[in-house]
C-alpha cells in the first residue's frame, strides 16, 4: 500500500481467532506490523548481489577475451617462425593460454562463478588440442570415459593444465605405424577424490627417462601442478592402453 505522500509502506499482519467455550471462533484479533524498513534493506540486499553477479560475470568475460587476445597474437607471431622447435613451443604455450580461457568461458556461462562441470571442460578441451595438431587428426583419435565431475575454479586451472600437458605428450610424440593411435582419458571421483587417467597406446615412454626429473617443460608443469594440488602421480604399463599417467588429488 501507499502513505499519502506516494510512498510506498510494507505491512505484515497476523491474525487470531477468539473462541468461546463451544471452540467457536466469536471475533478475530488482529496486529499490523509496520516492515516497510526490513523489505527496502531486503531489496537493497537482492540488488547489491544482482549488481555483484553481473560484475563477476563480466570479470570472467573479460578475462576469458584477454586471454583470447594473447593467443591471437601467439598464432599471429607463430607465422612467422619457420624453426619447428620455436613452432612448437608457441603452439603449446598457445594451448595452455586456451586451456585457462575455456574455464573462464565455462564460469561466464553458467549461472554460478565458483564450479564448473569439469567433465564437459574436458570434452571441449582436449577436443580442441586435437585440432590444434592438424598433422595429428587423421591417425588420432580419443576415447574418453568421463564421470560427470564439479570442480572449483582454483582446482579446475590446474587440473585443466594437467589434462593439457599430458594430452599434448601423447600427441607429440610418435605411435606405432601399424596400428591407429588412440588417447584414452578415464575420470572419476571416489570418497572425494579424483582420479585421472591419461594412456595412449604409442611406442611407450622411454624407460631411461624419468618423468619427473626431465628436461620436458610440458612435463615439469604436470609435476608442479600435481603438487599444488596435494595429489599423486604414476607412470604405469597397461596391456590394453600402453603407457599411462595414473594421477589423484583431493577435490
């Protein structure tokens, strides 16, 4: 309702029944409480966080642009480098500034900024790293089997950077001419833990190397991230998948 003056008031009334010894209800009691105070500080509240939505999405949306501004400009320059190690190391470097922008996509276009659904992150990112090695498309291929997984943003950079590096090994380095080359990646959660799996079937890592002292950067960032994020990390034999990286860390 609206005082005289145009403003308008918020009233909260309550009502009780009067009953005579019969349990009839004779009259009804009434009291109006003036909460005109209480709603104009809920509204002021609601749009103060309506307000702090849009600026972190907006936050996410730029970042997410900037980082697509320096990749742009790491492809630009990657024309003119004719040396294939230089090449290299600006398409990986490329990739990982993608890897980091597909996450602020991610935050910008869901309705909450803390989480994302890790496992469509994945999906997106390692499809994308495939293409990005267009030499690499037509001999291979992945084969995923992904639990659908809720990461934080803090957890998902790195966890993303992790994915990217190994991914990026497998691609890089040669498979077997006889056979299709294939990159499985497995991920799943069990008692708030996650597990990770990234396995190709190519010639296998070299057993005089130890992967984590190498001279591999790509690799040293895998370790160093697995590290920050509290977590584990192997190199196994599989019979099915050939060599793979066993990795857990809690969510």
């Amino acid at each position: 309702r609206f005082n005289r003056d145009g403003t308008k008031v918020y009233r909260q009334y309550v009502l009780y029944p009067i009953k005579d010894q019969n349990n009839q209800v004779i009259e009804v009691s009434g009291l109006g409480i003036d909460i005109t105070e209480n709603k104009r500080y809920e509204e002021r509240i609601t749009q103060s966080l309506k307000e702090k939505e849009i600026l972190l999405k907006e936050v996410h949306h730029r970042v997410k642009n900037n980082m697509q501004v320096i990749s742009s400009i790491l492809n630009l320059q990657s024309s003119y480098v004719t040396d294939n190690y230089a090449l290299n190391l600006l398409k990986e470097s490329q990739n990982r500034i993608k890897t980091m922008a597909y996450i602020h996509e991610s935050l910008y276009q869901n309705k909450t900024f803390s989480s994302i659904n890790f496992s469509d992150y994945v999906t997106t990112l390692t499809n994308n790293i495939l293409h990005s090695y267009t030499a690499s498309i037509q001999k291979v291929r992945l084969v995923m089997d992904l639990q659908k997984v809720i990461l934080n943003l803090d957890t998902s950079i790195p966890a993303g950077l992790i994915i990217n590096g190994l991914v990026t090994n497998s691609i890089k380095h040669p498979f077997n001419d006889e056979k299709e080359g294939i990159i499985f990646i497995n991920l799943y959660t069990k008692d708030n833990i996650l597990f990770l799996e990234v396995s190709d079937n190519g010639k296998g890592f070299p057993k005089e190397v130890d992967f984590k002292n190498t001279n591999s950067l790509g690799l040293q960032l895998v370790n160093t991230l697995v590290e920050q994020l509290n977590g584990n990390i192997e190199l196994r034999e599989n019979k099915e998948k050939g060599t793979g990286f066993f990795i857990n860390f809690p969510m």
